[in-house]
C-alpha cells in the first residue's frame, strides 16, 4: 500500500463516498457491487502541501495577520494634513453621490404644452386623413354602383329594343336608296341583297331597284328579324 503520510484515498464516482478524511485500513476490499473504478482512475493521489504541513500552514497566517493589524494601526496615526486631505474627498464624494441621486428636473409647463398641442395635431390629422379615405371610399363604391346600373339600363334598353316588333314596308319597286331609307325609318337593322342577277354587288344604290322581299309587306316582325332583298340593276330591267 502506498505510504499514507503523502497520499489520501481517492474513491471513484460510481462508489459510495466516504466520510472525510477516512483512509482504508489495512487489507481493505471494496464491495463486489460497488463495481469496478472506472478505466485510469487514481484510487491514491498525493496530499497537498497544506494538508501535509498544517503546522506551518497556521503559522504563517497568523503572522500575515500580524502584518495586517500593524499596516492599519500605522494608517490610523497619520498626520492631521492626511485627516484633513481625506475629509475633504470625503465631502466632495458625498456632494457628487447627492447630485447624482437628485432627481431630474420635471418638464417645464411650456414643454408640457407643446407636447400636448402637437399630440392634439396629431389626432386631428389622423382623423382628417380617415374621414378622407372614408369619403373617397364611398364615392367610389357610389360611382361602381351608377355604372353598374347603368350598364344594366343599357342592356334592358337593347333587349327591349331587339324585341320591339315593327310593320315590314313595301319595298319592291323601289330603288335600292330609296328602300334603304324606307327600311331604317322604321327601325329594321338587318336587311341586305341577298340575290342580284349574275351575283353582281350593287355599288351604286340608285342604280339598282327591289325586285322582291323575304318577308311579305305588311308582317310583323322584330327589328332584328333577318330580311333578303332581291335586286337588279336598272340597265338591266
């Protein structure tokens, strides 16, 4: 076994700890269950210079406590220069800590206004800025609401105007220009040439005449109702 003076037991972590200072006697075993130290641990580690030489360990603190009782008493009987000297820091320190703990000067009743009418500005700006979007927000919606409906008048106006019914004119024998007339002052909006004599186009309405109608003088028809001319030039009659 390791000589005791210089070496103290060191148990490992994973047994129980002993009471302090305990050293096992001779021919001690650890317990089976405690298990083995774990791999490199130390179970005896060299005491330190203080546990090892209390002795001399005591003595030099109580003359470091000598020391230190000698240094104060020969600070306490300094001169009056050294008293004086240390009151006057001592007065001023305190005057420092007493202007430093003084509490900061409450703001002046103009200050307190100007804050109070730029915090009124404020609001009244903001309200301002609100009833404005407000209005432009409902002007808006009031003009999407008049295009919507007038858009939907529009569109009742040109249903009602393709289901108006009308008399179909008479318009065999007369010229092309002339029934052209005939029919829009009635209100039809779909009548063309359908047929001409060789497929020709009439160009010149006054040249050509109505030589026969789809839909017979007389009937009632909408305003959209398709209606075939026939047509031939008058060189040609």
């Amino acid at each position: 076994m390791p000589h005791r003076p210089l070496l103290r037991f060191n148990p490992p972590p994973n047994w129980p700890q002993p009471p302090k200072g305990w050293t096992p006697p001779a021919g001690w075993v650890p317990e089976p269950e405690w298990g083995d130290p774990p791999v490199g641990w130390p179970l005896w580690v060299r005491r330190s210079w203080v546990s090892r030489h209390k002795f001399l360990t005591g003595a030099g603190s109580l003359f470091v406590v000598f020391l230190l009782l000698c240094v104060i008493g020969s600070f306490g009987s300094g001169d009056s220069t050294s008293s004086s000297s240390s009151s006057v820091v001592d007065a001023a320190a305190t005057r420092t800590i007493k202007a430093s703990a003084s509490p900061s000067p409450s703001p002046s009743s103009a200050d307190k206004a100007a804050a109070e009418k730029a915090a009124a500005d404020k609001a009244a700006k903001d309200k301002a800025a609100a009833v404005k979007a407000a209005a432009e927000k409902k002007a808006a919606a009031a003009k999407a609401a008049a295009a919507k409906k007038a858009a939907a008048a529009k569109k009742a106006a040109a249903a009602k105007a393709a289901n108006r019914r009308v008399t179909m004119p008479d318009l065999v024998g007369l010229k092309l220009n002339i029934a052209d007339y005939a029919w829009s002052n009635v209100g039809l909006t779909n009548v063309s040439v359908c047929r001409t004599p060789g497929g020709s186009v009439p160009l010149w309405f006054s040249h050509w005449r109505v030589i026969g109608q789809s839909v017979p003088a007389g009937t009632r028809i909408k305003v959209g109702t398709e209606v075939c001319l026939d047509a031939m030039k008058d060189s040609d009659m």
